[in-house]
C-alpha cells in the first residue's frame, strides 16, 4: 500500500496566479502544499511525493491532465491518490472522460475558493475508508467490505474509486429505498443541492459498468434519483 502523506496537496495549474490562490487557499485550511506549472512536473512530483490529493488543471503544457489522470490510475503507487479535476471547459465530455480515468471531481474556472477547499476536505474524507458499523455488506453476488474498503462480485474484486465506493456503500446500505440526486450529493459527497446534480448521473453510470452484469441491481427512478434493488 502507497504511503500517502495526509495533509499534503499536489497543485498541477500552470496559471502563476490560479495557483497561487489555490495553493494559498489551502494553506489556510491547514494543508501543505506542493506546486507544478506543467504537465511532466506534476507527474513526476505525484509520483516522488505521494500526495494526498492532486489539484490538477486539465490545459497543462507538456503532458494533458487526461493524460496525467490515467498515467497515475494506472500505477500502483499512485492509484489511490484523489485527483480533483480544474478546468476551463464546461463542455460535458472533459468532465465525463475524466470521470472515467478514475477522477474524483471536477470545478470550472473561475472558481470559489472556498468551495475548492470544501471539496478537497470532502474527498479525502471519502478518501480515509473509515470502517463503520457494519463492515461487511452484501447485496446479490455483490460483497462489500468497509474495513478493507474492497469490493467483488462474484468473488472477483474491484477496482473503485473513493466515490465510487462510498456510492456503492450508500446505495447498498438504504436497498429498496429511493435516493434523489440531491440526498446523495450530501451524503457521498458533502455538497448541497446547488452543484450540478449530473455529477451523480456520471458516477453511477461508470458504478454500473464496473459492477457488469450486478450492475442492473443498481435502478434508476425517473426524475428522481436511484435505488438498489432489495435482493437476498
């Protein structure tokens, strides 16, 4: 397992002054802060630093922030490092292709700064794997354990985000009951309404594609939300 420092954050933006302020920003919050202006630099310094988080702006020079998301999934020291996606564009597909390289969140320019550091807070909270009561939870050929934070299905494990898992966990756990786009936006990932519920739309489209066939377990009710099918 990867020893990923706990307080320290990985700033990829090669905008001096976008950098400056996230950096500064989390600083505030009680974070250390380590800083790359181009796509190799932040590669590099994710894989000799180990954050606990990567702040990565998706326009890099050098090497796309795409490019850097799926070369630090891919590794085995790295693949469990959050990464919270920056970008200028607001078109859907960036989000979507990130989403699916492994990436935690996103944020369009310009930004709060405040909301930045309240979803960095957010995702290594979902990050930590803090077992709860119930460790083990099985649903169907789907077994998931907290104290592990593993997931199989049909005995074969999963490779899950953070999200991802505590989606799968929300889900399982509330079985046969409706959750709406809105309660799961607060219970997964700490935000209220306001942010863009198709966040959760992307996510449990690429839950289910991962899940395979026990995918279908996972329902959507139209214009609402989702619920696991109660099952044995």
């Amino acid at each position: 397992m990867s020893k990923i420092t706990s307080k320290k954050i990985l700033v990829a933006e090669d905008e001096e002054d976008v950098r400056r302020l996230v950096c500064n920003s989390l600083k505030n919050a009680g974070f250390a802060t380590l800083e790359a202006d181009d796509g190799p630099g932040a590669l590099n310094a994710a894989r000799t630093q180990l954050p606990a988080l990567v702040v990565l702006d998706l326009m890099l020079p050098g090497m796309s922030g795409l490019e850097i998301c799926k070369s630090l999934k891919n590794g085995a020291e790295t693949k469990s490092i959050p990464i919270l996606m920056l970008t200028a564009k607001a078109e859907e597909v960036d989000r979507i292709v990130g989403f699916e390289l492994g990436a935690d969140d996103y944020m369009t320019k310009p930004f709060s700064p405040r909301e930045l550091v309240l979803r960095v807070q957010s995702i290594l909270r979902r990050a930590s794997g803090q077992p709860q009561e119930d460790a083990i939870v099985k649903l169907g050929e789907i077994t998931l354990d907290r104290t592990q934070h593993k997931v199989a299905v049909k005995g074969k494990a999963l490779e899950l985000t953070a999200t991802e898992f505590k989606l799968l966990a929300t889900l399982m756990e509330r079985r046969g009951r409706v959750q709406s786009r809105d309660v799961l936006l607060n219970d997964v990932w700490s935000y209220e309404s306001m942010i863009d519920t198709r966040t959760v739309d992307t996510h449990v489209r690429r839950l289910r594609e991962k899940l395979g066939k026990a995918g279908s377990h996972v329902e959507t009710v139209r214009g609402f939300g989702y619920r696991m099918a109660n099952i044995a």
